[in-house]
C-alpha cells in the first residue's frame, strides 16, 4: 500500500473516488462523474482536446481510461471555480 505523507507528517487517506473505483476509470464512469452525456461526448471532448483529464491506453487493457486522481482534481478545480 502506497501511504503519502502529507506536509504536517500524517498519512493522506486515500480519495473517496479511488476507494469506489480504483485507480483507472473507464469512459463510462468519466462520463458519469464529469457530467457528460454519453460516453460518445467523452470521446468527441477527448480528440477535440476540450476533455478536462488526459485519456490513456494500456498495453494490457482494451480502451481508454483515466487516472481517478485527476478526474478527482479536475472535479475539485471545477467546484473552486
């Protein structure tokens, strides 16, 4: 387990996305959590460069996925905004 300490030396808890989802999320749950319609948006938002979070393929996995810690991060900044 990868325990972070933060900048006061306690351990970060992992994210509240991470523990539901993992650490890759697919299009459809990128879809549900960015509010996009479908995951067709998802894929139309990606090749027009207007996805807020990189898309990544895996050697290992078929399709595209994003890092839940930066769909969480985008999610935040959007909340701040």
């Amino acid at each position: 387990m990868n325990n972070h300490c933060g900048h006061n030396g306690l351990k970060r808890s992992p994210s509240k996305l991470s523990d539901k989802y993992g650490e890759l999320l697919n299009l459809e749950e990128v879809a549900d959590l960015l509010k996009y319609p479908s995951v067709a948006a998802v894929r139309k938002a990606h090749s027009r460069k207007t996805l807020p979070v990189p898309l990544y393929k895996f050697r290992t996995k078929t399709g595209l996925y994003a890092k839940t810690k930066e769909v969480e991060q985008s999610i935040n900044n959007m909340l701040r905004a």
